[in-house]
C-alpha cells in the first residue's frame, strides 16, 4: 500500500462530526492524533479540568508528553491501552489500523475509575499551585470529572476505534482513485506521440501488429484497474494507429474519415477534461462518397491548436458535410481566436496559387493533396475574422463513389 499518511486520508469534517456525536452519545473527550503525537483535529468535549490544565504552559507540555507517550505505546502494541494521565485522570489510547497498517492513534477518556479519594484531592491542589491556577476552582473541576467503570471505557474506545478506521479506509479509497485518475491523465498524454509520429517512421520503424498487440493489452490492463476511461482512450488511439498506417494514397469512405476523426476527438476531449464541445453533421447519403485517407484529421487538428487552444474557455468544433451541384462540401468550424486578415489572404493566396508563405503544413499539404488528385477547381478555402473564429472549406467531386476506384497521381 502506497505510503499515506493520516494528514493525507483522513476527512476531518465528517471525522469532526463523529467525534462529536461519539463523545455526546457517551460522554467522554476524544482526540485523533498521527504517527507523530500531533492532534488532527480539535478537542472533542474535553472536561473542564484538562481546559485549565493545558491553560497552563507546563500543563499543556506535559499533557502532550503523556498523550504521545501512550499512544505510541498502543501503536507499538496494535491494542487499545488505558494509562492514568499526569493528573491521575484515566485515558485511553487505540491505534488507528487499516490493513495492518497503523496511521495513527485515538485518544479517548478524562475519566474517573474510581471516585478520587483525600489523597488524590491533596495531590490536586499540589498541582494547582504548580501550575499557577486557582486552588479551589481546580480542585473543584478535578471532582466534576466523572466515574466510569473500565468496561465501558474500553467498549466507548473500541466502537470510537472502529469509526475511526472506516473514515480513514474510505479515504485511502479516495485517493487510490485519484492516483489512478492521474495515471489515466498520464496515459492520455500518449496522444501526443500523434503530432510527432511521421507515418513513414511508424512504418519503417515499428512492427504494427507488436504495437497494436501492446496498446489491447494496455486497453485490458485499464479494464481491470477499473480504470474505463483509460482503457477507451488506448483502444480509440489504437485505432487512429491502424488507419494512420494505411496507403497514402488510399481512398476511404467519408464515413470511414468520420469514424477516424470520432477517435481523434475523443482522445483530444480527454486531454481538454471535456471542455471541448463537437457536432458531427454529415449525412447518410454523402457518406459513401470516396475521399483521400487522413484529409480531415490535419484539418480538425489546426482547428484546435491554432484556433481553440488560444481561446480561454467555451471551446465549440462543428464538422458539416453538404452537397451543392456536384460537389461534396466539407466545413471545419470553431469558435476560436481566427486570425487577421493578413494571415488569412496569405494562407488562401496559397491554396490558390501555391505561393506564398505560411507557418502552418496542415492546411497546405491537405490542399495540394485533393488538386492532384482532381485538380485546382477543387482544395480549401479559409474564412477568418480576428475573434470571431474561423471556418476551413474543403471542396471535393461528389461522383467518386464507386468502391473499385483507385486514383491515379496527376
């Protein structure tokens, strides 16, 4: 078990408010303390006897010894002990265990066993003048303490014991989510590796089959961690690795390019925590409209990092797709930051021209790709407005729809 410590698990509001219906119910003082002797939350209906003793410098410093003092007692034991404390009042102290091991310890008690005798009350006004406190006022409280028998006692710590160790076993659970909450996040940040991966390399350089053997074991591992998010991001990331792998020069259906970009966003909404919001209009008849593979991808990717990512919230992305005569018509939209006219006419001088210059490579290489394949009437156009995001049109033929068409390099 990972290493916590009981500062780390434990939920002093609700341990608050057990400790006060525990001590109402039984009429004891009750303290959590850690490893080190230090109190975890504020004293629970101490009598007014210990108020007046730890009033005091040397009463507080010797109160604190004998606190610490026994509980470590009971830690090293791993059983409830009772001690008489430095004024004769009888405590208890029981370790606070949760699967063998020990967080800390409950102090429980300021009782009377047996009801105080003259000697007792003697011994009672030596310590008042010890501790610079009122003679009869303290040994006034020294008799309002009350008499317990020592059953009860331990029967009050036992039950308060167990309480105890539920609160701090529910927040070891606690937090063994988030760790693997941060884990997931961790996990999520292989969706990077898609930015710097050249589908060349990947080809090259890696066995296909090992790598998606490896992320359906990663995808297993996650389902039986209990950790669903985790296991459906490697399985959507396991799938944009098998389509990034195909042929270039392979047309798919604009179905297939949807269902790919489907598994694009959901990794990207991970990342964001959902802060992205998408709307995927593409209707069924256009769906079997043949395109190039990986056209939409760099696309959607500029939409986000160029255009969402500079916006602070509120983050929207529609993909459309729509005929008009016989042209299929793709739109990526986001709300985003849009950019100024300067770069907006030097961006569509290029997909108009080829010329000109431009920092970004998605656009561009998606343009070049659809005009050699069906010529300059066809590719992107960009509209902008600084502040007022930005809509990507890309222009296609609607007529490839026939599955046995292979297109030829112009």
């Amino acid at each position: 078990m990972t290493d916590y410590k009981l500062t780390d698990v434990i939920d002093k509001i609700k341990l608050r408010e057990m400790l006060a219906k525990f001590t109402e119910a039984t009429d004891l003082a009750a303290i959590p303390c850690d490893l080190t002797g230090k109190n975890i939350t504020d004293p629970t209906n101490f009598t007014r006897h210990c108020h007046m003793v730890r009033s005091t410098e040397m009463g507080k410093k010797l109160c604190y010894a004998s606190d610490e003092e026994h509980g470590r007692a009971s830690m090293e034991q791993g059983k409830p002990i009772i001690f008489p404390c430095h004024c004769g009042l009888m405590d208890l102290a029981a370790p606070i265990v949760v699967e063998g091991k020990c967080y800390g310890y409950i102090l429980c008690g300021q009782v009377f066993l047996e009801p105080p005798e003259a000697e007792n009350i003697r011994q009672a006004r030596v310590r008042a003048e010890k501790f610079g406190l009122d003679v009869n006022d303290y040994v006034q409280s020294f008799l309002e303490v009350k008499v317990f028998t020592k059953q009860r006692l331990i029967s009050a710590t036992e039950m308060l014991n167990i309480f105890s160790n539920y609160i701090v076993e529910l927040g070891i659970n606690n937090l063994m989510q988030q760790r693997l909450l941060e884990e997931e996040r961790l996990r999520l940040q292989l969706e990077n590796t898609l930015h710097a991966m050249e589908l060349k390399v990947l080809q090259s350089q890696l066995n296909p089959h090992f790598l998606f053997n490896t992320l359906n074991t990663a995808a297993r591992l996650s389902y039986l961690e209990n950790a669903k998010r985790t296991e459906e991001i490697i399985y959507s990331l396991a799938s944009l690795l098998r389509y990034s792998l195909r042929n270039l020069e392979q047309f798919v259906s604009l179905k297939e390019e949807i269902t790919y970009i489907q598994h694009y966003l959901h990794i990207q909404k991970a990342r964001y925590q959902d802060q992205l919001k998408t709307t995927i209009d593409v209707p069924e008849k256009l769906q079997d409209i043949l395109i190039p593979v990986m056209t939409l991808q760099p696309l959607v990717e500029n939409a986000i990092i160029h255009g969402l990512e500079q916006k602070e919230d509120n983050w929207e992305l529609i993909i459309k797709a729509y005929e008009e005569q016989e042209m299929l018509i793709i739109e990526i939209i986001d709300n985003g930051v849009g950019m100024d006219s300067k770069t907006l006419n030097e961006l569509n001088n290029f997909t108009r021209k080829g010329k000109g210059h431009i920092t970004g490579i998605g656009i561009p290489n998606v343009d070049i790709r659809i005009k050699r394949y069906f010529g300059s009437e066809y590719g992107i156009e960009v509209d902008s407005k600084l502040g007022n995001g930005t809509v990507t049109r890309l222009t296609l033929p609607k007529s490839y729809m026939e599955s046995t068409f292979y297109p030829i390099n112009q």
